[in-house]
C-alpha cells in the first residue's frame, strides 16, 4: 500500500485496525440480519428458499454461528504465533465472502447453515487476532488501548446496520451489501504489512526493519535517523540478540502469572455473558409487547450498545482501567437486576401504563450500553496489558472459546427451558447480572490498575517483586508484557 510521505505512523496504525475491524462489523452484520430473516426463512409466502423451514430449523442459525466462532477462536491464537496475525485475518475474509456468497446463492436451510459457520470460524478468528494484531503494530500501550476500544463500536455498529438491513432492506440487497464490504477488506488487507512482532519471532530483522518502518510512517531514508525510530528499533535488536543467546527479558514470578491468568480469563469469559448476544438474539421474548414495534425495539437496543461503545471510544482510554471495569460492571449489573425484578413484581409496583410499557427496553438498553462502555471492551484491552505476550495470545484464545460454546448453549437452550421453566426469562438475567457482579467484585481485590504504568510498578503493587525489581519466590517466569505490543 503506497502511502504519501506525510502520512504519520499513527495514522497508518488506525487504518490498518480499521480494514481488520471490517471483520468485527461484518460479524456484526450476519448476527444482526439473522432475527429478522429467521421470519423470512419461516414464511411460506416470501421465503426466498425452495421451501420453509420450521422454527425449529432456524433456530440453529446463532447457535452455528457462535458454535464455529469457538472453533475459530480456538485455532486463531496458536495460528497467529505460527503463520502471524495479517494472515489469519486475510483467512477470516476469505471465509466472510463464502459466508455471504453462501447466503446470496443458497436455496436451502443448510445453505444458510453453511453461510453461518464459514462466518463464525471468520469472526471468532477476528476477535481473538485483531487485538494481538492492534498490541503487536502500536507503538505503545496506551496507544494499542485506544486502537482496540475500536473493536466494540465497529462490532455494535455491525449489529445495529444488521437490525436496519434485515428489517427493512430487500433480503438480495442486504447479501450484496455483506459481500461488498467483505470484498473491500480482502482487496486493500493485502497491503498492509505483516506486524514487527512477527518478524522477531521468526528472527528476520530485514523483514523486521522494513515493517517497523511502515507502521512508524518512515518514508523517506532521512527520517530513518529520528530518534524515537532507533530507539525502538535497538529494542527489537536487543530482544532479537537475547533470543540467540538464550537470555529471558523481564522476569515474572508464578504467583503473577496465575492471579493474572485467572483474572483475565474469568474477565473474557464474564464479559461475554454478560448478555449481550442471548438478549439482541431474544430480544422479543425479553421485551414481549412492552416498548414500540419488534423492529422498533431491536434497533434502539442496538443504538444504546453503540452509544455505549462510542462513549467507551471517547472516554475509555483516558479513564483508569480498573475503576471504568468496576463501574460499568456493576451498573450494568443493576440495570438488568432491576428488570429481572420488573418482570416478576412490576404489577404490585404501580408505576403507571407508561412504566409498565416502556421500561423494560429502558433498562435493557442501559445495561447494554454500560456493557458496551466498560466490561465488553475492556476484556480485550487488561489482558494484554498485564501478561507477556505469548500467554496472552494463547489464553485469549482458549477462554474466547470457552465463552462462544458457552454463550452457544444458553442460545440453543433458551427455547428449552423457556418452555419447560416458568421464569425462564428472569433467571437468564440473573445469570447476566451475576456475570457483571462478579466481575465488578474481581476487579477490586484481583485487577491491578494498569493504566500508563510499567509492568515492573504492577507487579511491586502487588507484592511479587521487591524494590529492587527483582522477582519474589523460589523461580521466576521469564516473559515480555506487551509495552510495544
């Protein structure tokens, strides 16, 4: 991708996470077509198959889709470390065009089923390598952070064009519009180079240099002697020497790493339970005939999660990562335990028509926006800051996938229980609400603030080195926590 000569290092760093956040909304846009084609799908008038399917039949559409996206969330860390992360997410766009191209041409349910696996092995890939991805091309943390709180605004503006598109655009147009922007990924993504980091794990400082430069905006050969350039290019040389000598950077002790790896991922696990998808996918059953219209009703819940994500976009950065974790937590956690309580007590409440109308989509649409502005973002955003690098990428990985099979079951089993458990609704959010309280709670005695410190003053905080830097305990796990990455 040639580039003008003014174009800065930053600049070049936001428009290579925007082509990768193409995937993210794209996920956005399949998850959010698929409650208003499931109707289609279903009618024997206007489906646009050779014939209609019971509901049982698509009910299996988000349940494949998340189903695939563990199985590609699972694989992607291990293949980013092997093949890099450019390459699985060229991968995943090649999968997204055969998940649409599925769709626009099928005439079968399995077609449609075909379309959400291809689809959901792209996103879950997506999700798990663009913030390594984002952490491995950024010049430094904070930076990486401002980069990945993307994630979740183009993911929830995915949802809400999906909601808007399958509600009211013609089927043939909504699939055309899913593989253009999937085609404008897959054309401009292989320019972009390959992250630094990548390089130095395979020991080739040339390729190395040269894709150091390209994310640093350095154009011309008299630029290459600015100092912040060399600086940071002496560090990638150092680390490349203490490989070859066998020689650890900085060093971490057991206790660290296993409070931080079982912080983080009970944080990934919680913050997809949070409710996110189960409630967007269900949101008729949860709202029922309160609010506006059914199509109505999805399009403001997916405009609170956006309101939310833009918020987290604008403030989150600049906010300690613990307190913004703890708070929107926690608030989402009162959000929907408010309207667990509606449902069961709101007729003794007496708050008027109005209330008993349209507070329940106001309290659900509170709780996603808080999601969206703290726990969901941020679940990619601590972990790469607290644990080396390769841990990270690798426990990211595993718990994304423990998380989409968990969240396939509660969406395969929601009409199960709703039938055969009388307040079915009500004990999905409370399950909602523990996953935020809980990690509300975690977060005060277990999470390190890590917000611009150095990961040597985070582990003094918590008690595992000494003044000296040096690593409390009989051995110590030699690790890099991701400054630059």
């Amino acid at each position: 991708m040639c580039l003008p000569k003014r174009v800065g290092g930053l600049a070049i760093q936001s428009v290579a996470t925007a082509l990768g956040n193409i995937l993210c909304f794209n996920f956005g846009l399949m998850f959010g077509i698929t409650p208003a084609h499931m109707s289609l799908y279903e009618s024997e008038q206007n489906t646009p198959l050779n014939k209609a399917t019971d509901p049982a039949g698509t009910a299996w559409l988000t349940g494949y889709l998340f189903l695939s996206a563990a199985i590609g969330a699972f694989c992607s860390g291990s293949l980013a470390l092997r093949i890099g992360p450019k390459s699985v997410l060229l991968c995943s766009g090649l999968l997204q065009i055969t998940g649409w191209a599925c769709i626009h041409f099928g005439y079968d349910i399995v077609h449609i089923y075909a379309s959400r696996l291809f689809a959901g092995v792209a996103s879950g890939a997506a999700f798990v390598v663009l913030p390594i991805f984002i952490n491995e091309i950024a010049e430094s943390r904070e930076k990486a952070a401002r980069l990945t709180f993307t994630i979740e605004l183009w993911r929830t503006l995915g949802i809400l064009m999906g909601f808007v598109l399958g509600f009211y655009v013609p089927y043939h147009l909504v699939n055309v519009v899913g593989c253009a922007v999937s085609f404008v990924f897959t054309m401009t993504f292989p320019f972009v180079q390959e992250s630094p980091h990548f390089y130095l794990r395979r020991n080739n400082l040339a390729s190395l240099e040269k894709s150091l430069r390209w994310y640093r905006g350095i154009r011309d050969i008299d630029d290459r002697d600015k100092p912040e350039y060399l600086s940071e290019l002496a560090e990638f040389q150092a680390e490349l020497g203490s490989r070859g000598k066998n020689v650890g950077s900085t060093p971490l002790s057991h206790g660290y790493i296993i409070r931080l790896t079982f912080v983080s991922f009970l944080l990934t696990v919680c913050a997809k339970l949070s409710g996110v998808f189960v409630e967007l996918n269900y949101a008729a059953d949860f709202l029922g005939r309160t609010g506006y219209s059914t199509e109505t009703n999805y399009v403001i819940l997916a405009s609170a999660q956006c309101a939310g994500a833009l918020l987290a976009r604008l403030l989150g950065p600049r906010l300690p990562r613990k307190l913004l974790l703890c708070i929107s937590s926690l608030l989402a956690a009162v959000a929907v335990m408010a309207l667990a309580l509606f449902k069961v007590y709101g007729q003794f409440w007496l708050l008027g028509s109005w209330a008993d109308c349209y507070l329940p989509i106001i309290l659900l649409a509170f709780q996603l926006a808080f999601v969206s502005f703290g726990l969901y973002p941020l679940a990619a955003v601590v972990s790469s800051e607290v644990l080396p690098t390769k841990l990270h990428d690798l426990l990211y990985s595993v718990a994304s996938a423990v998380s989409w099979l968990l969240l396939f079951g509660m969406i395969e089993a929601f009409n199960a229980v709703k039938a055969t458990i009388a307040p079915a609704l009500v004990l999905y959010l409370w399950v909602f609400a523990g996953a935020s309280i809980f990690v509300g709670v975690i977060s005060i005695p277990l999470l390190p603030e890590t917000r611009n410190r150095r990961p040597s003053a985070v582990q003094r905080d918590l008690g595992y080195v000494d003044d000296g830097g040096v690593a409390k305990g009989p051995a110590a796990t030699n690790g890099h926590i991701s400054t630059h990455i």
